[in-house]
C-alpha cells in the first residue's frame, strides 16, 4: 500500500484541482491562519525560546523549525476552531500548516509548490480516514492523530520535492509517530493540543529521516502486523480505499469552524442563538437537545458537568455550549474562559442530550419548555451549509479573530490579499504578511 500511496499523492497538484477546490483551499488557509493568531487565550503549551527565522503565528519568531511546527500546531487548535473534516471526522490544517510553514521558511519556494503540498496534506488525511474513523473513533483512539500526521508528514515530503518512493517512506515513518486518544474532551485535560503539536513537529522529522535514509516499512499500514490490522483489525487493499485520496473532494468537504467549540456542537449553537432571540427574558424550565447518535456518542459530547475542568471539556460539551447561550442570549466565549456562574449551572443541569435516529451529522433540535408550560423549539438539518463560511462572509469573521488577538483590520486585511496572490506569488510575500 505505501508504494501506490507515494505513487497517488505525487500526482495531487494545485494546477489539478477543481476551481472550487482551489477557492475553498486558500479559504482553509485564510480562515486557518486567523484562527492560529487569535489562539493564545486559550493556548496551554509554553512558547518556545526566542530566535530568528521562523515565525510564531500570535507574533515573535524562534529559532527552530520543529519548535515553530510544535508550537503553531497547538495554537492553531487551541480553540478548536481550526476546519475539520466531518467524514474523516479529523482536522487537518492544524497539523499540516504549521509543518508546511515552518518547513517553507528554510527553503525557497512558490506560492504554487506550497499549494501542491497543502492539498497532498488534505487529500492524504482523508484518504486514510474516510472509511475507518468510525472503527477508531468509538475504541478512543482520535482520528486526527491517527490520519493527519501522516497527511502533514506527505505535505512536508511534497514541499521538499521528494518523488513518489519518498513520500510513501515519509507516510510509513508517520505511521509510528504520531498517536493520542478521546480522553482527553472527557478529563477536561489539555492533550489535544499536545496531539496537534507533537504530529506537526514530527512531519518534518519524518521528512528529514527519509532523506538520511531511514527506511519506512514497505507494509506499514497493510501488512500483518501494521497500522491498520494492529489498531482496527482490518487490511484494507489500496484499491479499495484509493478513491477516497481525491483531492478535490476531501478540500470541498472540510467545513470551516464558525464557534470556538467542537464541530459536532456548532449547530447546537447556532440553532440555540435562534431560539435565545424568541425568549424575551423568559425563564427556561428544561432544555433537550436531539443530535445524531454517532456524533452524540463522541468522547465529550455527553458532558454533564457540574464541575467542568477546563475549555476543553466545555467545547466539547452540547450541555454546556447550549447553557451558555441561553444565558448570554448568544455565544459568549468567555464563558468558556471564566468560572460557571449559578445561571450557567442551572442551565446545565436542566439541560437533557438525546440521539434522534432521523438526524443526519451536523444536525439537531432543540425544545425549550419555558415558564408557565410553554415550548420553544426548532430544527437546523445539515447544518453545514448554514454554519458555512465562503468568500463573501469570511471579512468580518476573520476581523473579529484578528481584533482578539489585538490585531488590526489593516493587518487582517493584509493576509487576505496575501493568501489570495499566493498562486501566482512566491511564499515570502505570505509569510511577510503575517508579522
């Protein structure tokens, strides 16, 4: 399988890609470096030392490329808001643009060959994903460490122009590398953003490995003993998930994340938002929540409090994400911040989460049974295309990211016209544009 995966993700190119596609992979790249600047509030990994030479995303620079990978990673997900794939049920550009940053900085390249890599990046995590995050995903094993690392590791070999073999060397090494469970959204702990870091970070050694010559097992996902029949006791043929690299496809369905919450949760607020603005200050008795029953089951979904640890296992939690708006009649993020006051509390607790068998992924409803017995309700199906973030809306939402970070229009504005000259521009101009 490694030799025919080298061999697909050499042909992914920039020049290949659908012209939607291409609008929606400089939109990931916008909305994904927005989401890195506006992280240190919720960043819980210590800076790496000051240098020069590589770029630190909330401003400075340090001397080490995998250091600026490591940190950047963490801070690009910090806030969970970075765009994930709902399929792969995995984030992508959290692990495989910082790599490719820091990567990019110690070389010359243009604007193009560092698309050419994004979309490898994007196309190989979901290709390993597609199919098998739903075997994973229940055992506790996070798919965005599993898949994503070895699509940041094939976006590094692709930058540094390594040819098929080399890539599918890279991938092999990946496969060892990079590794982390769910417990984390139950602990209210702070692994997952040790996990972005870490698969990061390790992109480029893996790359730099295979160049000193390091061999990579030729059955590393496939054989008896490898990645797929050791963690999911299954062996699939390469021409059975071959169709699932496209690139087109797995760019087009990554959704970008309007909340700071987990992407199983975004409709919940949103749809929450809505009924908050019907309740004139009535006061809510009950609230229950109907989601889809795989995305209920997600480790965290479930949360219940009382006691939540951290943003961790807020963002994680519909209880918690539908409370807090219902008591600010919005989404409040400090509320993810600060400690719970005696309303959110109350919320929480009155707040019920159940599986409905007629909603799809990214869909829910929410009933509201308010003082003196009356019902607030409503449905948001596919939530997706509501929750979406296209060219036309992205301003103002990369502005208020950018404005929390103390960061001005002008700046904000200035990585837009930057990412959107990159095909045509060599990487400098970019990366210029975001000190």
């Amino acid at each position: 399988m490694i030799e025919a995966l080298g061999r697909q993700l050499r042909e992914v190119a920039w020049r290949k890609l659908s012209e939607p596609a291409r609008r929606k992979l400089l939109l990931c790249l916008l909305a994904n470096l927005s989401v890195a600047v506006a992280g240190r509030s919720a960043l819980r990994l210590p800076r790496p030392a000051a240098g020069s030479g590589h770029l630190l995303l909330d401003g400075g620079e340090t001397g080490s490329a995998r250091e600026a990978a490591f940190f950047n990673g963490a801070l690009m997900h910090a806030r969970t808001q970075d765009d994930f794939h709902p399929a792969g049920n995995l984030h992508i550009a959290t692990l495989v643009l910082p790599a490719l940053l820091a990567e990019a900085e110690r070389r010359e390249v243009t604007g193009e060959t560092f698309l050419d890599a994004m979309a490898v990046g994007y196309a190989c995590a979901v290709g390993l994903s597609r199919r098998f995050s739903p075997l994973n995903t229940p055992r506790g094993l996070r798919s965005t460490c599993l898949y994503a690392g070895m699509g940041a590791a094939a976006a590094v070999a692709r930058l540094r122009g390594q040819d098929a073999r080399a890539i599918g060397n890279t991938v092999a090494l990946a496969s060892q590398s990079s590794f982390g469970t769910t417990q984390c959204w139950r602990d209210g702990s702070d692994e997952y953003q040790l996990h972005a870091a870490n698969a990061a970070s390790q992109a480029l050694l893996c790359a730099e490995l295979t160049e000193a010559g390091v061999a990579g097992g030729a059955h590393a996902l496939d054989g008896p003993s490898g990645f797929y029949p050791a963690l999911l006791g299954r062996t699939p043929s390469f021409e059975e998930i071959a169709p699932d690299f496209e690139p087109d496809a797995a760019i087009v369905e990554s959704v970008l994340k309007r909340y700071p919450v987990s992407g199983i949760c975004q409709p919940v607020v949103r749809l929450t938002e809505k009924l908050a603005r019907q309740l004139a200050g009535r006061r809510i008795e009950k609230v229950r929540v109907e989601m889809n029953a795989f995305e209920m089951n997600y480790p965290g979904t479930l949360n219940a409090g009382p006691e939540f640890r951290s943003f961790s296992d807020r963002l994680m939690s519909a209880r918690f994400c539908a409370a807090s708006v219902l008591e600010a009649g919005r989404f409040d993020f400090d509320a993810f911040l600060r400690p719970l006051s005696r309303e959110a509390s109350r919320l929480v607790a009155a707040t019920d989460v159940e599986a409905a068998q007629d909603l799809g992924t990214l869909s829910c409803r929410v009933t509201l049974a308010v003082e003196g017995g009356e019902q607030v309700a409503g449905e948001l199906r596919d939530g997706g295309k509501e929750l979406a973030i296209e060219w036309d809306t992205i301003t103002a939402w990369t502005e208020e990211l950018w404005s929390a970070a103390g960061r001005s229009a002008a700046a904000c504005e200035r990585a837009r016209k930057a990412v959107l000259a990159l095909p045509n521009t060599g990487f400098r101009g970019l990366r210029a544009a975001l000190e």
